[in-house]
C-alpha cells in the first residue's frame, strides 16, 4: 500500500462543539456509506453515549475519498473519548495519528478541554489544522474565534474551513485540508513489527478485536504476536479494517496503517492500552514509548439493591470489564449493605456511566456508597497502605501520616465570575497557581486540587457558579501529605460502615454536621426516636435526630373501598423494600449517596 | 330484562350463609367541601333525575342475579355525597325498588347521611316512614370559623336546629361526624366542640383526624410546604387533640370499638362493621365496591360512562378479581385488625382451616415485642395496643 496515500488522524474538540457529527459529516462524503445506513452518529455506537453526547471508548473508521487532485486516499479517523477521566486513552489514540483536526465553536471559542486536547495532540507531534463548526448560529464569531486560537494556542487559522457540520456545510473544505495539511505515515514494511494498541473491543466470537497503528512491519494471520508489556502472546488468526460499523477482513496490516488484530485472546487486560505488539520470533528492539498501567482513580461501593441479585451483579461487572480494562472489582463485605463489590473508576463520569449501565443494560437495582479517593496511608511500622475503602482505614494510633491525590486543574472563566470560582477553589482547599487572561473577558485560572475534593459534585458547583460560563480540566500530578480523618456515622448509636468517609480535618466538623442534617431528611421516621451522629475516633461532633413517628393512620374508608385502602398500603410496603435494614432501622438507598449532596443550596 | 353474570367461586368454606349489606351512592351535594375527595359534589346535580332512575336499575339488574338466600339484607347504608338532598321521594323510590328485590330483614340496620343543612322536618317523617333508623350527620366542628375554612355551609346554629328536628322525630341511632386537626383550630377550640358535642349526648360519634387528599382545594392550600391564611395545626396539636377526644369520649362512657369509632354500649354500626370482617356487601351507584362471593369489583367511577354503560345494559362494575386465599387472609387481618376486638384465632381458623399462628406466628410475635400488638388470653384474640392504633398502617403492612 502506498503510504503517501494514507491519512491517519482524529478529531480533538471541547465537548459539544460538534465532534462526533462532523465525523459523520467526513463519513458521509467519503461515500462509503450511504445516507440510509448511517445511524444518527455512526461512530457512537452505544445507547448510553448517545444519550449523553459523549464518546467513551474510541471507534475508529477507514473511509476512501477521492481528492481534487484525482487520487484516492484513505482516510483512518480514529476517534476519541472527550473526558478528562479517558485522558490517557486519548493519549494513546493520539499516538496512532499523523495529525488531527481541531473542532472549535464558532459561539463558544476556545474551552479548558480544547486546550487540554490540543497540549496533547502537540505533544505527540501530531499536526494541528483548525476548523471553525457552528458557523450557521447566529451567535458565530468565526473571526473572534479565528484570532483568539491564533493568539492563545499559536497555529495558523485564518485559512480554518467555516462548517457547519450540522447542515453538512464546507464539509469539503476539510477533506481537502485533511489530504494537505495532514502528513503521510512513515515506517519501514521490512523492519521488525511494531504496532501501537489504543484501543480493544471483546467480541464473544472473535475474543479481544485489538485496535492498532502498525508502525513498523507488517503481520498477517498466523503471525506469532507478543504485546511487549503484559507479555502475552497469540498467533493471528485475523487483521483487517474498519468498516463503518463493522470489520472487514484483509490480508495483510503494514507500516502506516491502522486496523484491527484478532488473536483468540479472551481477555482486554492481555491487550493493554498503549501496549506494543510485536512479532514473538522477529521482535522489534524496544516498545513504543508512552506504555502507562491504567489506574483507577476513584472507588466506590456497588451493592445489589436485593441481596439475592449477587451473583448477577458479578457476572455483569465481569462482562463489561471484559471490554473495560479500566474497570476494577473486588468482592467486599458491608455490615449494612451486605456482600458487594468495590469497584475503581478512571473518574467520576466512568463510574456513572458503569453504573448507569448496570442498571440498564443488566436490569440491577444498585445501591453505591460514595465515591472516594484512593488513599496512602503510613503506618508506624514502616508499611503503606492503599485505602479505597474508608472502613479499612487502621486504627489512628497506628498511623504515622497520611497521603491523597491530588490534580492540577485548569479552569477557564469569564472574567465577571472569576471571584465566584476562586472562591470555590478556596473552599475545596485549592492552591492557586495562577492566572492568564486569553483575552478581555476570559482567563485560565490554575490550581492544585486534591482529587477528593473534586470528585463529587465540583462540576455542579463550577457550573452553578459560573452560570454555565467555566469549563474544567485536571491532570493527576501526585500524592501529598494531608491531615485527613475518617468521619463515621452513627444510626441509632450503630456504626454504619457504609457511610464512611475521608475528611480533611479541618472541613470535618462542617462535613459531619451537614451530613447528619442530610441523612435526617432521609431517613423516614421509625416507631422510635433515632439519633443520628457523626463521630471522629469514637468522638461525636454532630447530631440530628428524627423524631419517633407518632401518627400513621389512614383514618377513612367508605363506602367498603377496601382496594384503595390495600393499595395504599401496598405503595408503603414497596417504600419499605427499598430500604437497607441496619440494626432495627431503615435507611433508603439513596441515603448512602447523601455525601455527595453536601454542598446543595 | 337484561342481567349481569356475577362471576365468582361459590367455596364451600364461605357457604356458611351471612347475610348481605348494601350501599348506596347518593354523589350529590350541595357545595364541595374544600377536604373532600369522593365521588361527589354540585356538578352531578343536572344528572340527579337520570341517575336515580339507572340506580333503580342497577339494583334491580344486580337481584336478578342473587339466589333467594343471597338476597337477605340486614344492613343499607346510604352514603355520599348528601343523600339528604334527594327529595323524600327520590329516597322513598330508591328504597321501594331495594325492597321490592331484596329481602329486607325486619330489624336490618338502614343508615342515611345527611348534612344539617338539607334536613326537614318533611323529610324526617319519610325515612321514618320507608325504615330509614339510623342517621349520620356531617358536623365536622361547632366552630363557624373553622366551618367556613373547610367549605360547609351550615353554621352550628344551623345544626342545633337540625339536631331537635331530628329528636323530635324519634330518631335514637345517630352519628356525629367530627374531625381535629383542622387549619386554624386550636386545642381549645377543638375541646370547645367536643364539649358542645357531648352535651347532646349522641350515641355515635366519628372521629378523623384531617388528611390532605390530592386533587383537593386543601392540598392547593395546605400542602406540603403551602400554608394559606390558617395553619394546619402542629404535629403536638393534633397529638393532643387525639388524646383529648379519647379521654373525653371514654369519660363520657363511649367506647371506642374502631380506629376512628366511638359508641354507646349497642350503638357500634353494623354496616361499618361488615367491611371489617369480610362480611359481604354490594354497592350501587357511582364509583360504589363491592364484596360478593369472595371477588371485590368497583362501578364505573366517570359518571358519563356509568350512565352510558348502564343505558347499554351492560355492567357497570370494573376490576373484578376474586381474591386468593392468601389475599383473604391479609385483608382478614388488616381489617379487622381495625376493630378494638381484633381478629380472634377461632375465627381465623373457622375461616381459613389453617391457625393463625401457623401463617403469622412470626409477624405477631414481632409486633407484639413492638408493642404494637397485644394478645388477649380470654379471647384468644390479637389486637392493636393503643400505640399501634396510633401507627396502624405500620401494622397493616406487616401482613401484605
């Protein structure tokens, strides 16, 4: 294959600013697929992404466009996830393009996750071309758009094509940019294999359909293969390209071209991200550069609503982390909640989608406890340990310090909110790095954050406080020393360990105080009086009460309506099942997310 | 003449002949109460000639159907709605048709409920006349102020005059409605109208403690979070307001013999006390339920396509399901869990062939360790302590 004829790139743009469609637009006029096979965002191919306009795990697509210039080329558009909690994904799926098109809205200009895409495009030497989308709204300012990505991230724009990706407007202008501006792969067929993975799919058929970019060589089926940092290895059985919503098999992948591999291999945690593949006979001298072991970031509890729903909570995590090597579990025990999982994210936006997909996809009723950071704890004797469970934090006297995680965050405001989120910044123990003005009305602020801080409702809040007029993106930079605590909560004088949670001491008491207020409006009240308490160490140092209930009578029944009185009765023993028994009390599921609503009104 | 199949099993274990209730719908009324949610109110007042007739109907349609022994009545209840603004002959018609198709018993208990406002004196002799013995009256409170909040139209003046109408009469078997926990009542208040109240000495007396319902004019203005003009009075009011009406009512010799019933010894209402113990019953009229060969069934509740449905011959009554043993059981014990009797574990037995203990041992002995149940060795019979007459649904749904 000629490799002058090849263009592998991806699309990097702030979410919503028109990714995914103008990659339907490029699909559409390359002609490989005709109108009535496009689904509304072909490379989106999950319900759920769908519904929330965002990609979660890259899809990729080859499509032919014949230029002006009279000669075909093939385009790889390798796609990728649009949140900070896939970053490294995007890393790797950036590692795999020549260049990539910058998606900028007219309206909206430049935002925190733009810049950070783009960092990260330049980083790995791709080359950057912008395009303006969104130009047909009556709020488009192509030129301010034009100058402010000019000033701030220094690329060319003024010859940026203006689209509309929407009405399939200019969409020319960017097949031709992407021929001209994009440069053709380099590598060498005859040199040892070395491909790049960034990215993998389980097919029950097929196992692991593994994503690459062949940097140098070639391999075929019956190719001996070997992913360089996990160590295993297969022998082909299959490569070929990407269709649009399907594989289409092929002879042979060579340097420069991006496809797929399958290998019989049963499990994506073989296949790693990032990896390398190699020939096992032939291998390539070293990997590809850039090879990191995803880390969850933030754990949470996952328990069965019903306890009975066990083991259909396990055998569900186990498939999706079939195709989700990012997605951690282990078994764990709750007192209250009963037998569950522990299961780590990326981020808080991955563990949403996993949860929300358990609950659709596998039809469970799930109760999460709240998320959390995961913890380095030093104890007196000299051993580390981390913590993703708050209940098995050692005892204090045990502990020498403690350590968390902690990001550097960007967020770029409009100049009139800057006090509002500065403030917020404050409260969420942030320390301010800094500050840069784009232009008259907009600045980057720069803060280190600890993660913990930011992963329950920081996005909310951003939001609130900045009308809608900030945007956010954070990097993990590392740990920290920190003086935290466990706050423990006390439901009728008994410990409930799933309501744990590490604290800075010193928003402990405000913590404590406003989650005993929280878990009083939620607790319904019981034949008897129920004290509600937050304790440090066995220390008390908050308390709410709900008071014993007094009165539950359905006084009338006339006219022998025996069936209304019965369904009443009904509709209050179906509340009460979906309750958590702890003790002699009942506490509602949604009591055990409490702490993530803390900082409401 | 049409007819409608009434389904159902004709078990053995519920041949044990008891006799039959009825119930009538009368969904009229003067004004709308700004509490109420039945089926009632001024706007049905245009249907009123029409549907008499096809209640006259219905019931006729529904005898054709019973055997002779089915059709022994020893209780009507005339409920609404006002019943007492029917004319006297509208009731007299309704009444000539009941008998004329069912077997009335000589001492069958026929209650009637009225508003003070629509009762004369003209009206008093006919359901003298027609065997009408028991009246129930819509007092609510002796407070004008608080009258007017709730969206009555008499005035206690009003009643009184109602109240020597009625004993003039020869009326003995009466009812007072009354109900606590009203916006802007205060203890005194309420106590003012219980004394009032007992100075009459009725021989009945009902007792509710205000519910917001949805779709009512209070739940606009008093519910949760609203509060218009008056307040609901707080939790400790209403509390004690319950109280109040406990001891006075004893310390006048009533007895309390269902959540919200007070009586004179031998004043208890049979007919309320047929719902409790699976007693059956059929309803006629508007949205009316019934309870007949152990299936439950509701009339149609629009009153357009209650009317169309019966002027089509066909059956006005919805949601027919015959209850399983199981639901009897449940019902048996969340109904007459009601009673300050109880359920007994004789009649459990008798009913079901299975002890009581052996299908709920485990329940009750929890509720009981709650305090919410207690258990009378003379009678052998299980029912609510005072505190679970207080949380009773707390109860009741231990048995779903």
């Amino acid at each position: 294959m000629d490799q002058s004829k090849i263009r592998n790139f991806c699309i990097v743009a702030h979410i919503d600013h028109g990714k995914s469609t103008l990659a339907d637009r490029i699909i559409e006029h390359t002609g490989l697929l005709t109108s009535r096979e496009m689904q509304a965002q072909v490379l989106d191919n999950m319900d759920l992404e769908r519904e929330r306009g965002i990609t979660i795990k890259a899809q990729t697509v080859r499509t032919v466009y014949k230029a002006k210039d009279g000669e075909e080329y093939i385009f790889n558009l390798i796609d990728t996830p649009g949140h900070v909690d896939f970053n490294y994904e995007v890393s790797r799926a950036l590692a795999a393009c020549d260049g990539a098109i910058l998606v900028v809205d007219a309206a909206q200009g430049i935002e925190a996750q733009t810049l950070a895409n783009v960092y990260l495009a330049l980083d790995h030497d791709l080359d950057v071309f912008p395009v303006i989308n969104k130009i047909d709204l009556p709020s488009a300012e192509p030129e301010r758009v034009m100058e402010e990505i000019e000033d701030v991230i220094g690329i060319e724009a003024h010859d940026a094509p203006l689209i509309s990706a929407k009405n399939g407007l200019n969409i020319e202008q960017v097949l031709e940019a992407i021929v001209e501006k994009i440069p053709s792969p380099k590598g060498d067929k005859n040199n040892p294999l070395q491909a790049l993975i960034f990215d993998s799919l389980y097919d029950s058929y097929k196992g692991v359909i593994v994503f690459c970019r062949i940097m140098e060589g070639s391999v075929k089926k019956g190719t001996p293969i070997k992913m360089m940092a996990t160590g295993a290895t297969a022998d082909v059985v299959e490569v070929g390209y990407f269709g649009a919503g399907q594989f289409i098999p092929c002879e042979e992948l060579t340097a420069g071209t991006v496809g797929y591999i399958t290998a019989s291999i049963k499990n994506v945690k073989d296949t790693a991200v990032g990896d390398t593949i190699t020939n096992a006979q032939n291998p390539c001298k070293e990997p590809l550069p850039g090879y990191k072991k995803v880390n969850s970031m933030v754990y949470c509890g996952m328990y069965p609503a019903d306890g009975a729903k066990y083991p259909d909570l396990r055998d569900a995590l186990e498939k999706l982390q079939l195709n989700d090597a990012a997605l951690q579990y282990e078994p764990e025990t709750s007192i209250a909640l009963g037998f569950g999982f522990r299961c780590g994210f990326l981020g808080l936006l991955h563990l949403e989608i996993i949860q929300e997909r358990l609950e659709r996809e596998y039809n469970l009723d799930l109760v999460t406890t709240a998320p959390g950071v995961i913890y380095r704890v030093y104890k007196n004797n000299g051993e580390m340990i981390e913590l993703t469970n708050p209940s098995n934090l050692p005892d204090p006297t045990e502990i020498d310090y403690m350590e968390e995680p902690i990001v550097t965050a960007e967020i770029m405001v409009r100049s009139d909110f800057i006090g509002a989120i500065m403030g917020l910044c404050q409260e969420r123990r942030g320390r301010h790095l800094g500050m840069e003005y784009m232009e008259e009305t907009r600045a980057v602020l720069r803060y280190e954050l600890p993660l913990n801080e930011i992963i329950y409702d920081f996005f909310d809040a951003l939001k609130s406080r900045s009308k809608g007029y900030a945007s956010f993106d954070y990097e993990i930079k590392g740990y920290e020393q920190s003086e935290l605590v466990k706050l423990d909560i006390l439901i009728n004088k008994e410990e409930v360990d799933a309501l744990s949670f590490i604290v800075h001491k010193e928003s402990a008491y405000e913590r404590g105080r406003r989650m005993c207020e929280k878990l009083k409006e939620e607790i319904p009240r019981h034949l008897f009086e129920i004290p509600i308490q937050a304790a440090i160490g066995g220390k008390v140092i908050a308390r709410e009460t709900v008071k014993a209930m007094r009165k539950d009578v359905l006084a009338k029944c006339y006219g022998g309506d025996i069936t209304r009185k019965k369904k009443l009765l009904e509709k209050q023993k179906e509340g009460k099942k979906r309750m958590r028994q702890v003790g002699n009390v009942e506490i509602p599921q949604k009591a055990f997310m409490s702490v993530l609503k803390l900082d409401e009104n | 003449m049409q007819s409608f199949v009434i389904e159902g099993n004709y078990g053995k274990e519920d041949c044990k002949m008891k006799n039959l209730s009825l119930y009538v719908h009368i969904p009229f009324c003067t004004a709308k109460c700004h509490y109420c949610d039945f089926l009632s109110g001024p706007k049905y007042m245009q249907e009123k000639e029409e549907y008499i007739e096809t209640l006259c109907k219905e019931i006729g349609n529904r005898a054709q159907e019973l055997s002779r022994e089915e059709k022994i009545v020893d209780t009507i209840f005339f409920g609404g709605g006002t019943p007492s603004v029917l004319e006297s002959e509208e009731i007299k018609r309704i009444m000539e048709v009941i008998k004329e198709r069912f077997h009335v018993l000589q001492e069958a208990e026929i209650s009637l409920e009225m508003n003070p406002d629509s009762v004369t004196k003209e009206k008093l002799k006919v359901y003298k006349k027609i065997g009408i013995n028991r009246l129930s009256i819509g007092l609510q409170s002796a407070n004008n102020e608080e009258l007017k909040v709730l969206g009555r139209i008499h005035t206690w003046e009003g009643f009184l005059k109602s109240w020597n109408l009625i004993k003039d009469e020869g009326f003995t078997n009466v009812n007072i409605d009354l109900m606590s926990g009203l916006p802007g009542q205060s203890l005194k208040s309420y106590e003012e109208t219980l004394k009032k109240v007992l100075e009459l000495d009725p021989p009945h007396i009902s007792s509710y403690s205000l519910i917001v319902e949805e779709g009512t004019k209070f739940e606009q203005w008093y519910g949760e979070g609203k509060a218009q003009g008056h307040r609901l009075p707080s939790e400790e009011t209403d509390r004690r307001m319950y109280e109040l009406t406990k001891k006075m009512l004893k310390d006048k010799g009533y007895e309390r013999y269902e959540i919200s019933n007070y009586s004179l010894p031998g004043y208890e209402c049979k007919h309320n006390e047929g719902y409790w113990t699976g007693k059956s019953y059929l309803g006629f009229g508007l949205g009316a339920s019934s309870y007949f060969r152990g299936q439950r069934f509701q009339n149609e509740n629009d009153m357009e396509k209650y009317l169309t449905l019966m002027e089509k011959g066909k059956d006005p009554a919805l949601d027919r399901y015959t209850l399983s043993q199981k639901e009897q059981r449940e019902e048996f014990m969340f109904l007459g869990l009601r009673r300050m009797k109880g359920v007994r574990e004789e009649e459990f037995y008798e009913r079901f062939q299975i002890s009581l203990k052996e299908v709920y041992g485990e329940k009750l002995q929890i509720l009981e360790e709650k305090a919410l149940l207690k258990y009378n060795n003379k009678e052998g019979s299980w029912s609510l302590t005072e505190f679970g007459i207080d949380v009773s649904n707390q109860v009741f749904v231990e048995f779903l």
